[in-house]
C-alpha cells in the first residue's frame, strides 16, 4: 500500500469517487456542519500556492474533511495542526493520516480553540476550507487577541470574500475589524461546481496577511473603536452625524468638533470611511463611548 502522501494520493477524488468513498466509510454530508469537500485539483492547486508555504511551516486547518488539503500541505512540508469537529471524520483522518510526519489532530470546534494554544509561542498559518456558517464567528476567533496567525488562505463563500477585502465606499463592519489586522485580498474565485455536494453559491480564495502593527493595536483602545464602527454601521443607510448622534452618548457639538478635526464630511456614511478616518475619530471621541460593546453586524 503506497503511503499516505505518495503522489497518486493527492489528487483529490472525482466527485463519483467521492461519492463512492462517503458510502463505503457509511459517511454522509452534514448540512448542519457546511461540508462541502472540494474536488477540484485546480483549487486545491491554488489554496497551498496562495499559502506561500516553505518547509517547516506550521498550519492549523479548519474543518480538514477526508484530508484533500491537508495532504498537499502536508506534502508541501507543512506541520499541519488539523481541527475537526466530526467525530467520523476525525476518525477517518487518524485512520488514513495518522503516520504522516507533521499531522496532528484535534477533535474540537475549532471556534472553542484559542489561538494561544495553536503551536504556542510560534508564528503559525491558517489555512481551510471552512464551513460558511463559521466564516465570520472564525475570523473574529483568530485575528482578535495579540496572536493571528501570519498568513490566513481561507476559501469562503464569495461575496463574504468580496465584504471582507472591500475597499472604502463599500466597507462593512466585517472589513473594518479584518483590515484592521490583516491585508486583504482575494486571490481566485472558486466555482460551486468545484463542490461535492455543490453549494449554492461560488466560492472564492481570500488571504489575509498580518499587518506588521494593527491600526488600532490590541489594548484599552480597541473596546471604543469597535463600539464606533459598529454604531456607525447600524445605521449604515444614514448620514454619519445622524448614525452616530442617534447611537452614541455624545453630544452633537462634540460630534461636530471630531468630523472637523479629522477632515470627514459628517453627511459621508459609514461605509466609505477609511481605517483612518475610523481610527481618527475613535482617538477624539473614546473617553466618551466607556467600555459597552455592541454585536457585529
């Protein structure tokens, strides 16, 4: 029997062989748990380039599946931390990946896994095929806190991909809080038919690289900020001086002063400020916004 990353093994199966193996290992597709396994080796092909991947990196990937991907990292020389939450997967990856050097496998919601638990006091990368469900809730998980991984290649559902990369004129709360962290980008766009069981919608190729210092760093300066942008996005129809006096407690002559100092027309909305102009105003008005939060939008 060849080895777990001989070269025949990281072709991912056809979607009938795909078919074929869940029915064999008496798996089915969770819907409640977004699996959807990729079958297009073009795609896989692009997920580990985008990942700039060298010998001895160190990856956690989400939601590993039957290991499609976690066979090319592998072989790309990764050492590969693999978060599943199935426990039949989970057993089908120690089962097939078990003796692979560098592959280690955590039967856990990958949304309960800390990033300061991940390869401890190590730079690490993450790098999935993740559940759509979890896009947002993972992100916050992974890039909040002083340790988000350097590199972040994550195949999500496209117009997610297209919030979280926008630029100022279509920014949402969602691409404030990435970009506040990360550079943006998305890389290729991924067919739903590229899917066993197809989803709805098309997928795309999003990476986010680490900013060398966040905008607004991690610290007491963060809780206002946050609870800025996600006022100003409440009401993200509304002019900024209407969105924000409703939202705030702050007084609208103290509104004013912050829009003049920072140069924004307080008729602008919320999605075309920049993380400038939000960190801007956070700096003249948090001693005024105390430490409530708000949920994400």
């Amino acid at each position: 029997m060849t080895g777990p990353l001989a070269p025949e093994r990281l072709v991912p199966p056809t979607p009938g062989q795909l078919r074929r193996l869940l029915a064999a290992e008496r798996l089915r597709p969770r819907k409640a748990l977004g699996q959807n396994f990729l079958t297009d080796a073009a795609a896989l092909d692009a997920i580990v380039a985008a990942a700039e991947l060298v010998p001895g990196d160190r990856v956690v990937e989400v939601g590993p599946g039957l290991g499609v991907l976690t066979r090319r990292l592998l072989a790309a020389g990764a050492e590969v931390l693999a978060v599943e939450l199935d426990p039949r997967l989970a057993a089908y990856l120690r089962r097939e990946l078990g003796g692979a050097p560098g592959f280690e496998l955590i039967e856990a919601d990958a949304l309960s896994l800390h990033p300061r638990e991940c390869f401890p006091g190590e730079d690490f990368k993450l790098v999935a095929n993740i559940p759509y469900h979890i896009t947002s809730p993972l992100l916050h998980a992974f890039l909040e806190g002083d340790r988000p991984p350097l590199l972040a290649v994550l195949l999500v559902q496209a117009e997610v991909a297209a919030r979280v990369a926008a630029a100022p004129g279509q920014m949402s709360y969602l691409s404030v809080f990435v970009q506040n962290v990360a550079e943006a980008e998305i890389v290729e766009h991924v067919d739903a038919a590229a899917f066993e069981p197809q989803p709805e919608v098309d997928s795309a190729i999003l990476r986010l690289r680490r900013r060398a210092s966040p905008q607004v760093p991690v610290g007491p300066g963060r809780e206002p900020f946050y609870r800025l942008v996600q006022a100003g996005f409440r009401q993200r129809r509304k002019q900024l001086h209407n969105a924000l006096g409703r939202e705030l407690p702050v007084p609208r002559t103290t509104l004013a002063d912050a829009f003049a100092v920072c140069g924004i027309d307080s008729e602008r909305r919320a999605q075309t400020l920049s993380l400038d102009e939000w960190d801007c105003l956070t700096g003249h008005l948090a001693p005024l916004l105390g430490n409530q939060t708000a949920s994400d939008d």
